[in-house]
C-alpha cells in the first residue's frame, strides 16, 4: 500500500522522482526503491515524504483514507462527529453511538441556557 500511494500521490502533485529524490537527500535508485517497493524508507524518510506530498504519514502507511492533512486541528465537536473512522481508545464508533454523543451534547448546552429551575 505505501508504494502505491506513494506512486499516486506524486504524480497527482506533478513531481518527479528526482524531485522527491533530491528533496530526501538519497539517490533516485533509491526512491525509486520506494516507489516499487523494493526499497523500505526510515521513519524519518516518510516524515520528510509526508512533507514534500504535502499529505500526513499515516495516509502513507495506509492508517487513514484521506491524503489532505485538516488544514488546521478542528475544534468543532458537532463537525468533528461527521469524520468516519473516529474511535475510542482503538474501538470504533458506531453511527449509533455518533448520534447518542451528539444527543448528550445537544442537551448539555440545552441545560446551559434554562433557568436553574427549569433543568429538573
């Protein structure tokens, strides 16, 4: 999977090998290596990778399915509900248990704004 993603996710960024090559510090044979997956890069090799395809290692890896990194860390839970694969502690969440948690949520900032009086 690394390989193939690799392959593919350079050539949608209109980049060489020599480019990409040139950019790690190690020879074109040698990406190339990747790239056919003869060759097996260091970790660091694939945060630099990561970096020039402007994509997250994890993509690479074949941990995740989206290869455009979030631009920024979003910090909106109601938003944050729509990703797939969310998981807690390595047990994935049901669109059953999204909706719940959403529920939850929805309530607590119901209660927030009544009336002491009128949350019971």
């Amino acid at each position: 999977m690394f390989a193939k993603r690799l392959k593919q996710l350079r050539k949608a960024r209109k980049l060489t090998m020599q480019e990409v090559a040139d950019y790690l510090g190690v020879a074109k044979s040698t990406y190339a290596g990747y790239e056919s997956g003869y060759r097996q890069p260091t970790i660091e090799s694939i945060q630099t990778i990561s970096r020039k395809l402007r994509t997250s290692a994890d993509y690479l890896l074949g941990l995740t399915d989206y290869p455009e990194p979030p631009a920024e860390l979003n910090h909106n839970a109601k938003e944050y509900l729509n990703y797939e694969q969310l998981h807690w502690d390595g047990v994935p969440l049901e669109r059953d248990d999204l909706e719940l948690i959403r529920s939850l949520l929805e309530r607590v900032l119901r209660d927030r704004t009544l009336p002491k009086d009128e949350t019971n």
